[in-house]
C-alpha cells in the first residue's frame, strides 16, 4: 500500500498513469525507493522540472536526477469538484507546489488535506500514491517540527 494510501486506510483511486518514457521515468519510479527525483544541471547546479534533454538555464546536457527533499510549500492551487475518474472523491485539490530546493521550482501535483485546510504557503510533503510501477508523488501537510 501507497503512503497516501495508508493515511486514510483504503485503497488509491484509480488514474490515468504516465507513460515510462526514458526521459521522465525516474520521476514516476523513485517513491518505489522512498525518494523522490528532480532533474539537476552539474555544471550550474539547476533544478528543472518536468526533465529537457538540456538545461533550461545554461544550455548543458549534463543533466541528471538527483534526490529533493520532498518538502515545500503551496504556491496555488485549485478545487476540482469533478470527478474525472470512477472511485475518485472529490472535491480534491491540484495544486501547485514550489519545492524547498529552489525558488519557483514547481511541481504540480494532488495535496491530500481537507480542502478547508490548504492555503497559499502550506508547508507539504511528498508521500507517494503506488499504480501498477507507477509512484505518483502526491504532497500532505508537513507534520510539525
């Protein structure tokens, strides 16, 4: 069972998965490791998010994942109120989350808190939804320090 889905005791919902193409499928396949990967430039040290075959920033195809923490904050999100797939709850919330590595470093991804409780700079963690070889990384509030 998913970390999400052992935070309510039931079984995840069913989705629409990625497909593992070589390029991306370290981002879909690292929660099986408990981790999760974003693509990182050697040369200028730049995190980018969703993986190009160059960094953005400085032109390099050095590129590579490497471990993030897993933990940031909300940057927007939005209620959807629609149920886009049989067994899905809704409402639910997409959100954007901007990864504490750096700044504007998003992730857009589900945050699995009551829709009354999330706000603008929610601090949130990863936890992982598990489909098949698929890790969806989802986000949760952070547990108090």
């Amino acid at each position: 069972m998913s970390d999400a889905a052992k935070e309510t005791n039931t079984a995840p919902p069913p989705r629409k998965l990625p497909l593992l193409e070589p390029d991306s499928a370290f981002y879909w396949t690292a929660g099986a490791q408990g981790r999760m990967l974003i693509q990182r430039c050697t040369p200028c040290s730049t995190w980018q998010h969703p993986p190009l075959p160059r960094c953005a920033r400085c032109g390099s195809e050095d590129v590579a994942p490497q471990p993030v923490s897993g933990k940031g904050r909300v940057a927007s999100y939005t209620i959807n109120r629609e149920r886009w797939a049989p067994g899905l709850e809704v409402p639910f919330i997409f959100g954007v989350v901007e990864l504490e590595e750096q700044a504007e470093l998003y992730v857009f991804t589900n945050v699995l808190a009551p829709v009354e409780t999330v706000h603008i700079g929610m601090a949130v963690e990863v936890a992982f939804e598990q489909h098949e070889d698929v890790w969806l990384p989802m986000f949760r509030p952070s547990a108090p320090a």
